[in-house]
C-alpha cells in the first residue's frame, strides 16, 4: 500500500498548523515524523485519520484521491492509528475494547465476542503481543494498554499504522519491547508512521526520516545522520545534546530521608525503609523501571501520601506536614504528570505561574488577588523560560507539552528553594525543550540547591546526576557516581547489585 500526502495545509483560524506538506508512505516502511512538540505532526497525522479536514491538498491511497470525512472511513481504507493519550475504556476487557466501534453479533443479534477473542489471539501470538482477551484494561500496564491499541487497528486489517508519540509513557524496557514489534509489523509487509522527537528511537527503526518545524517540512534524513544533524533540523540550530555542568560544589548536608515506609491500603511495602541524603549543590537521580516505588516516594516527600520514618529539611521534621506547609518550608516540586498534578487546564498561563502562591504578596492577599502584579510576574517568567505563548491570557491547555513543561518549572523555580524536585522532568518532551529545562535544573543545583531529580529516561540521569539512588521493588538497592555505566545501572534496575555479578554473566 502507497500513502501519499500531497500540499497539505490546516489553518486553525489565522493560525497555520500544517502548510503544503509533501509525505509518502509505503508498505514495509518505517517513516518517521520527526518535530518538536508544536510542530504539526499530530495534526497532519489527524487530517489523515479523518478527524480533521484538512483546508487544502490532498491524499492518495495507492494513487487514487480520497477524502475522509472521519476516522471510519479512514479505517475501511486501511489505515489506522495508535493515539499518544490512549482511547480505551479501562473497565472493559481487552475484546470489548477492541470489538468497540466493529462488533460483529451472531444470531438474535448476540455480540460475537468469541471471534474477537480469535482475532485478539491470532495477532498476539503471530506478533508476540502476550495480551489476554479477557483482561480488564485498567489492571493492564502501560505498556501492554498499547499493545491493545496496536491490536485494535489490526483486527479493522491496517495497512498503514500510524504510532503518534508511542513511547511517551513507556519504561526504557517497554520501549525497546515495543520496537521489536514495529520491526516484525514492517517485515510483514505494514507501512508504519512513527511520530517522535526522541532521536535515539528514531535512528533504531526508520527507513526514512521526514522533520518537521513549525508546520512546514523542512527537510529528509537518512537514519544513519548524526543525532546533532537531527536535532538542528528540528529546532532551526545547532542545540547542545549533553548537559554541560562542572563539578559540583558541595555544601552541608541539608536533606535527609531515614526508613521512610509507605504502605498501600492492603498494606504492601511501596517504599520500603528508603534512606538517603542530599547536600546543597549536588544533584541526586533516582532511577528505576516505573512502578519501583519512585512516585510513592516522592509524593509521601511532599505530603501527598502517608508515611512512616522520618524527612528533614535544615534539620527540621517535615514529615507530616501538609502539602501547603511543605511548600512554604522552600520545597519546589515538579510532579511527573504535569496535566493532572502539575497544571490546571482550562486556567490561563498566568493564573498556573502563582498557583502555589496566590495568597501571597505581591500576587494577592487573603481576600483578594493583584491581578497586575500577577500579568507582570508572568511575563517576566514568560520571557525568562522561553514559553512560547501568544499571551499570557490564553489557557495554559492550549500549549504545546513542552511549553506547558515549562510553565511549571517557571512557577516552582520563581523562590529562593531550600529543596528542588523534578520527577519526570522531560517526560514527553522535545529536545530544544530538554536542553533548556537541563540547564535550569543545572542552574539550580549551581546555585547551592539540594536538587533530586526522578527520573526513567537513562539518558537523563546520566546527564544530570551527581550521584544516582537506584529504587527496585520500593527499595534503594544502591547510590553510585553520577558516572555509573549503563550496564551497571541496568543491572541495578533488575535488581541484581553489579558488584556481585562474574563479569560477562548478564542474567
């Protein structure tokens, strides 16, 4: 199957998303599309699956025009798509999913899910998905919700699947996992789009690679082309992909976390006895495979969840504060999901930027808010973190994920801190993005900061750490150099202590 997109244009009012974009896709290949957040690509990507109607050009399947006036009829062309916020309904199963929207009945009009069972096992076994048709999807994790997703347009018999930021949410293991399936899709003979900004996973399963800046396609690369090449093809400049930092320079050990337990409501151990400490000016990344204990951690840090033992800040007992007061003692805290934790959608940029200090002068008083003094702290932030927004008015859910990114640590950097956190910093981020928010994190941890960054992405705990507090199964099973190799911190996220594995035994 050939997929040609041919001058395709998509105005949002006076706003151009996508200008005369040229893209062909064909079977047994792996096209990405590669942009920062903001880009286009999830909008080209919705005029193609019919969600959208693009405002000029057009699309050929196998060289004949068509025109979608919906998903449906996009699907009964062959083409599916796998959504970065997935489109399932967790209290169903796994069938009911995936028979949703294509339910066959049998006599009586009963719902056939015997067949969909079939199918769902049939496409599992021929692409090792491991996916139970009965499952409930909500007890599913992350990673195999996408299988499910990937099943769905299977079944409808997708020739060209498109995969919109795919491992945005996924461990380093379920990332490589996934890769390994698109590689057998392609073998068999799917045209696959992939839409990423992360240049690691691009260069490990293209065929081609197509970038896109600020709606308009700005040139092609070979897979085998130098990630910096990559890079400044998508920001429009040279960017610096490693995080330049000096030693650090090491003051009193102000933070400090002794046998802090957290038990879930069944009373299972999700951070067990954790002890470690920060200095100012070091930065301290925990990394593990999500699900290690790692959130639970740090929410029970900021008062978000209960916990035994004991958290110190400049000597002071924090623990059993409230979220409020933990704040006030100089804690600035960047949550791992920044729509749910981290922002309030439908509130404007500069309403987000004072959320955790609205009662607070200059912003406003316990009575009423300084709306000026709120529109002038804005924009000074605004034009400190390079946000990029048409005004400070408009509802921050209008951003692009690194601008929203952005917004937060804006507003948890706008205090002189006695303690930084950052989970997830750069999850579903681009990478001009991550080279600013690195260097903010740096700036921090320069300016005498006890910083601990949380984070999935090796890469990132690599680039940032000073030393590194590996969580498996809700423990601490090692604090190493910033310097540790990969190899090492693998074994340690598996939960196997490198020092007592022979050398060459990797099991």
């Amino acid at each position: 199957m050939k997929l040609e997109l041919r001058g395709i244009t998509k105005r949002f009012g006076a706003f151009t998303a996508n200008d005369s974009i040229d893209l062909t896709v064909e079977s047994g290949q792996v096209h990405s599309l590669l942009g920062e957040n903001g880009a286009g690509k999830s909008t080209l990507m919705n005029v193609l699956f019919g969600l959208y109607e693009p405002t000029a050009g057009e699309i050929l399947v196998d060289g004949t025009p068509v025109r979608f006036s919906g998903p449906g009829e996009a699907m009964e062309a062959g083409i599916g798509m796998v959504h970065q916020h997935f489109m399932l309904i967790p209290v169903f199963t796994v069938a009911e999913n995936v028979a949703l929207g294509d339910e066959h009945t049998r006599a009586a009009g009963l719902l056939d899910l015997e067949a969909t069972r079939r199918k769902i096992r049939e496409i599992s076994d021929e692409y090792g998905f491991h996916v139970d048709p009965d499952a409930v999807v909500e007890d599913l994790p992350v990673g195999v919700q996408q299988r499910v997703e990937i099943i769905k347009a299977l079944v409808r018999d997708a020739r060209v699947l498109i995969l919109d930021e795919p491992t945005a949410v996924l461990t380093p293991q379920e990332t490589d996992e996934l890769l390994d399936i698109i590689r057998r899709l392609r073998d068999n003979g799917t045209a696959i789009v992939f839409i990423s900004h992360k240049l690691r996973e691009v260069k490990a399963i293209s065929t081609v690679i197509s970038v896109l800046r600020r709606g308009r396609m700005v040139g092609t690369a070979d897979p085998s082309a130098e990630p910096s090449e990559l890079a400044a093809l998508m920001v429009g400049r040279a960017v610096e992909l490693n995080t330049t930092k000096s030693a650090p320079e090491l003051g009193e050990e102000t933070f400090t976390v002794k046998d802090l337990t957290v038990l879930s409501p069944e009373g299972v151990r999700l951070v067990d006895r954790v002890s470690f400490s920060i200095r100012q000016g070091e930065v301290l990344a925990v990394a593990g495979v999500q699900g290690n204990g790692q959130t639970e951690l740090t929410e029970a840090i900021m008062g978000l969840l209960k916990a035994q033992g004991s958290i110190r800040l400049d000597g002071e007992e924090i623990l059993g504060r409230t979220t409020r007061q933990i704040i006030r003692a100089g804690v600035g805290y960047v949550p791992e999901d920044r729509s749910t934790d981290g922002l309030v959608g439908s509130f404007t940029v500069a309403e987000n930027l004072v959320l955790n200090r609205f009662d607070r002068a200059p912003a406003g008083g316990r009575f009423q808010l300084n709306l000026k003094a709120i529109r002038d702290l804005a924009e000074r932030r605004v034009q400190e973190f390079d946000v990029r927004t048409q005004g400070v008015d408009l509802p921050v859910g209008t951003l692009s994920g690194g601008n929203q990114q952005k917004v937060v640590m804006a507003r948890e950097l706008a205090d002189d801190l006695k303690l930084f956190i950052a989970s997830q910093p750069t999850r579903g981020v681009d990478v001009g993005s991550i080279e600013f928010l690195h260097d903010r994190i740096i700036r921090e941890r320069d300016s005498g900061t006890p910083v601990m960054i949380v984070s999935t992405e090796l890469d990132e705990v690599l680039d940032l750490a000073d030393r590194i507090a590996v969580m498996y199964h809700g423990r601490i099973i090692g604090i190493v150099p910033g310097d540790t190799s990969r190899d090492d911190l693998g074994l340690m996220m598996a939960g196997v202590d490198p020092a007592t594995t022979p050398k060459g035994d990797t099991a």
